[in-house]
C-alpha cells in the first residue's frame, strides 16, 4: 500500500483511528490504494485526524468512513466500511452530495458539508458531529467554530509552501478571531495582516508556539509562533487559537517535507539533463527545459544528446509517469539505460526494446513515454522509434509543419512486457528542423490537445534566424498560460556537413545571428578556441564593413560563406554594392587592418560588387 508523506504523518500522529488506518488494506475498499486518493480526500482526512473533535469523512457513492478517534467513540462504525452500516445518514448524505449543499438542522447533532473534488464537484462529504447536550446558542457557536476550521484546514491544505502556508493562516486567523494584528512565523519566513487596530502594542498579547506534532504532549521543536494582538472586541478565545496553531503547526510539517523532496527531485533531476550538447558538422542542436509551477511536484522529464562514436547523433527525450523523487529517480534509470544501450551500437528500436524489458526486470511498475531519433549528418538520413510519445515535428523547405508519424509505434515503457518497438527512417533536407518535446508543451486545460498539437505545428514551421530562436519563442507563448507540468524541448536543424552559406539583410543588429551560427560551425568541426575567436571578431569585423560601406548596392544584403577545409577555415562576405573611398569622412579605415592581423585577407571588386575573403591557417592539434 503506498502511503503518501502527508497521510503518513496524519496516520502516525492520528492516534487509536490513525494506527488502525494506517494498517487497512485500502485497496480491497472502494476507495482503493492511497497512492491514488485525490489531494481533496487526503486534505480532509489529514484535517479530520489533527482535530479534537468528532468528525466523519465520507468518499464516494458508497459513502465510506473515516474516523477519528472521537468520532469512532459515538458511532461506533469501522473504518473503509460504509457509514450507514452503523449510522443511519445515508439518504442525508446523499442529499448533500446530490444539491451540492451544506446540512444543518437543530434536530440533528451534526452538520454535513460537501467535499468538492478538483473538479468543483461534489465527492464526499464532511461531517461534524456535536454535543447533543449542548444548549442551542453554544451548539450552533460550536458549529461555526468548527466550520471556520475546517475552512481553515481547506485552505491550508491548498498550499504547498511554507510562505505560502503562512500567508494563509494569517488571514484566515484574523478572520476567525477579529484580531487587531495577527503575524505567524517560521525559520526565513513571515506573514502580517492587519486587523485595523489603532495602534497596537510592540508586544503580542498572545504567542503560541506552531508544535509540529498535533498530540497533546508535543515533544517536537516548534515549527514557528503564531502572534496575535487583541481587537477591538477583545481578546480571542485561548481554545480557538490553540486550535489553530495546531493546524498551522501541522501544515507546516507537511510544508517542510514537501520542499525538501522538492528539493531533493529537482536537484536530481537537473543533475541527469546534460551540463553541454554535442556540436558536430552537419547539425545544430537546441534544448531547454522549463519545471512546472510551483506548486507541482517535480515530474519525470527529460531530454539527452549523445554522440555516437560512428558519428550519428541520438536525440532522445521522455517523460516517466509520476511526480516527485520517485519519478526523478525512474528518469535517471531509464536514461542511464538508453544511453549505454546506445553506445553500445543499438539502433533505437532495439534500444527501446531493452530498456522495456530491464523496466519489465526492476520490480516495481514504472511507466514512460520515450522517443529515439538517430540522425546521421553525412547523409542526412533519419531513424525513429517511438514508446507512446507525442510524435516530433518536422519543417522543411519553408512548408508548414508535420508529425514524424502519424500512428502510434508501441506502447508506453513499461507498459507491456514483451514487445519489439520498430525502426522507421526518412530524409532530412539542409535547412530541415524536427523538434521534440514532452506534452507539457501542448497540454492546456482550456483547449484539447489535438488543438494544441495543431497549433504547436504551425508555430514550429514560423521562420526564426537560429533554431534557439524558435525555442524561445515556444516558450514565450508556453508561459502565457497557466502550466502546472515541466516541459522539456529539443530541437535539430540540419546544415551542410562541410560549410554554411548565410544570406543576411544588410542590418547590424543581425549581426548576432551570424556570429551564432559561425561558433557553431567552428566548436563543430573542432577549431582550437583560439582560432575560433580570432575568426568570429575578422569575420564580424568584415560583415560590418560589408554591411556599412557599401554604396548603392543592388540589394540590401549580404552573404556569408564558410567551410572547413581540413587545414584552415575560409569564410568570405559578399555584398552588392561598391564601397566608399578610404578617404570619405564616414570611413572609419581601420577594419581591413584588424582583419588582415588576424587571418589572411583578400578583397576582390567587381561590378556586381565586394567579396572579403578570410583564411585562417589551422594549427595541427
């Protein structure tokens, strides 16, 4: 049975009730394994075990009961049975959940409120019960006191963080007890509101520690204080703040331990993604990897880039199913796997096809989309296999963007135990791109995927100047919605092998993307950095002269040549136009100079216009 921190900690501090429930074997009810409660049920049981008092949690059609141990003493039912084998509430409870509706009479003991699931529908239902011998006016001030916590606990529930956590319970103390001042505290954390109070005194009248256990003896250090100043109805009720500084208290244990398992998975999981990217001739490569908001837990996502030693290029990226350590721990396992299958000279599909069964081999169920792209850049030819993963995107010769495959090749990892995932191929024109990425990119709760997808076609086929550019923008209009789940992008943009032939407007703030593009040709083909950086500032140096000098050109560009031809790096700047004399009061004359220091220059001039030619001898490793 997989028990989650939160249930864990309510379970073991949840007293007789807690123990008992601790040791159910849920997945014979109808609720089944914890593992799988919604956040909504697991807020209210853990809101339910830290209070004192009699409170009911019903799940489901069947209604199924959870106790505390107060409640049990009244109704004696079990837990994971249904409530009415004991209590007489079935047709009440179904009314709550039917009208969407709270219930309260003064014939009745108890109130009934619905537990709404993320959805905003009814699932469950929330039952307070209350003195029978209590006189009228305090029965219903009780009740309202009760409820007032349990819309505390909501609330408190609702958020992950520590400074979050704080933020709440500050407003909603203020909101319970009509204080002229409320601040709670933990270690680097503070939140205030403000009551109206004139002025209130330096001094709280009230400081409870926030104990981060919530049994009556609490043995642990406290997790904060909570500090209340009196209105100007006076002071709060002591029980109600002691109440509530046990709820916060609790919160905040839970809080803690979330960070740090937040913690701990992001650290792992960025420590898996690759530090660098693999440049060779033939093919730029581009990743970026954006976490989820932050109230999610870290996913299972992740990309890598591998050079194999025969001069292909694997692209891989996946995504496990899951959030938190665990799934950031089945990341690493999977793609440690995949790149040693890969190394080891297996095509993708066989490599697919391993790492199924090692998955099938490790124990426990692990599932992941993953999908395997090998691109050899001397003949451009493609190969792919894909384990139930969003089908990457191919834009080629300006047309608009299109899926690798239509049809699904094979199921999840992990999925199914014994199955051979295939190898498909295809071409690469020079210029292509193919962009893979995890379906955080395309999920939106206002719109359905294959929306997403049609879209997400036509903004990879917009024409950027650098396949980083593309990338950013994605993300620019990823980030325009609210996104719960990590997206991770990897994209391919395939260039001549040998050399690159770049056509520019005659603009200088293009400048950038054709040094871009000249570090990537260099680092691909392994130019010494010395080399690469005296050819970046000649070659910028000549495409500004060939940018600013020229007069009357018959077209406002320019082209930039390169190629590698083992022994040196040649790169010559075209332009259309015939350049200014040296001694026009806008020439500035020392550019050749610069140029000519650093590489061996020619310059030929024709009618049709300027041509610089840079060589840059290449000094053997």
């Amino acid at each position: 049975m997989g028990l989650t921190s939160r249930l864990r900690i309510a379970f073991d501090r949840g007293g007789e009730m807690g123990a008992r429930m601790s040791a159910l074997d849920w997945s014979a009810t109808t609720v089944g394994d914890p593992s799988a409660w919604p956040e909504e049920l697991t807020g209210a049981i853990v809101t339910m075990l830290a209070s004192r008092a009699p409170i009911v949690v019903c799940w489901g059609p069947e209604h199924t009961a959870f106790y505390n141990d107060a409640s049990r003493s009244v109704t004696g039912g079990e837990p994971g049975r249904p409530v009415a084998e004991t209590w007489d509430v079935r047709a009440l409870l179904d009314g709550v959940i039917a009208n969407d509706a709270s219930f309260a009479s003064e014939d009745h003991p108890f109130t009934l409120d619905p537990i709404r699931d993320a959805e905003g529908r009814p699932a469950g239902v929330f039952c307070i019960i209350t003195d029978k011998t209590a006189a009228s006016g305090d029965l219903w001030e009780i009740v309202g006191r009760l409820r007032g916590l349990v819309d505390v606990a909501s609330s408190l529930n609702a958020v992950p963080t520590t400074a979050e956590v704080l933020d709440v319970a500050a407003r909603h103390v203020l909101a319970l007890t009509s204080a002229g001042r409320v601040v709670v505290t933990a270690p680097e954390a503070r939140a205030e509101q403000d009551g109206g109070a004139t002025v209130p005194p330096s001094e709280p009248d009230v400081v409870l520690p926030l104990p981060s256990d919530s049994s009556p003896d609490d043995a642990g250090p406290p997790l904060g204080e909570l500090r209340v100043w009196d209105g100007a109805d006076g002071p709060a009720e002591p029980a109600l703040l002691n109440q509530l500084a046990r709820l916060i208290g609790l919160r905040l244990a839970n809080a803690r331990l979330y960070e740090t398992e937040h913690r701990i998975a992001s650290t792992l999981q960025h420590s898996l993604l690759p530090q660098s990217l693999p440049r060779v001739p033939g093919a730029i490569v581009a990743s970026r990897y954006v976490p989820g908001s932050s109230e999610a837990r870290v996913g299972g996502d992740w990309y890598d880039a591998i050079a194999a030693p025969d001069g292909e290029l694997f692209l891989v990226i996946g995504d496990v199913v899951g959030k938190g350590v665990q799934a950031a721990a089945g990341m690493g396992q999977l793609r440690n796997a995949l790149r040693a299958y890969v190394l080891e000279g297996f095509d993708c599909g066989a490599a697919l096809t391993r790492l199924n069964r090692l998955v099938d081999t490790l124990g426990r169920r692990q599932f992941a989309t993953v999908i395997c792209v090998a691109f050899d850049p001397r003949t451009r030819r493609l190969r792919f296999s894909s384990a139930g993963h969003p089908s990457p995107i191919v834009v080629e010769g300006g047309k608009a963007g299109e899926f690798l495959y239509a049809t699904a090749m094979g199921p999840p990892i992990g999925a199914l135990g014994n199955v051979t995932y295939p190898t498909r191929e295809r071409e690469l024109s020079s210029g292509g791109r193919l962009l893979l990425y995890t379906d955080g990119l395309v999920e939106d709760r206002r719109q359905g995927i294959d929306t997403g997808l049609a879209e997400l076609t036509a903004d990879v086929a917009r024409p950027t100047d650098h396949v980083e550019d593309l990338l950013d923008a994605l993300l620019v209009k990823a980030a325009r919605h609210a996104r719960r789940d990590d997206i991770a992008l990897l994209a391919l943009e395939v260039t001549e092998p040998r050399e690159f032939v770049l056509r520019l407007p005659a603009d200088p703030s293009r400048l950038t993307v054709m040094r871009r593009r000249l570090e990537d040709f260099l680092t691909a083909h392994a130019v010494p950095d010395n080399d690469a950086f005296d050819l970046v500032v000649a070659v910028s140096e000549a495409a500004a002269n060939a940018i600013e000098h020229p007069l009357d050109p018959d077209e406002p560009v320019i082209v930039v040549e390169a190629s590698h031809t083992g022994d040196a790096v040649v790169v010559t700047i075209h332009d259309t136009g015939r350049w200014r004399p040296a001694t026009d009061a806008g020439f500035r004359g020392r550019g050749l100079a610069l140029i000519g220091a650093l590489t061996e220059l020619s310059v030929h001039r024709s009618p049709q216009g300027t041509a610089v030619t840079l060589r840059r001898p290449l000094n053997p490793a």
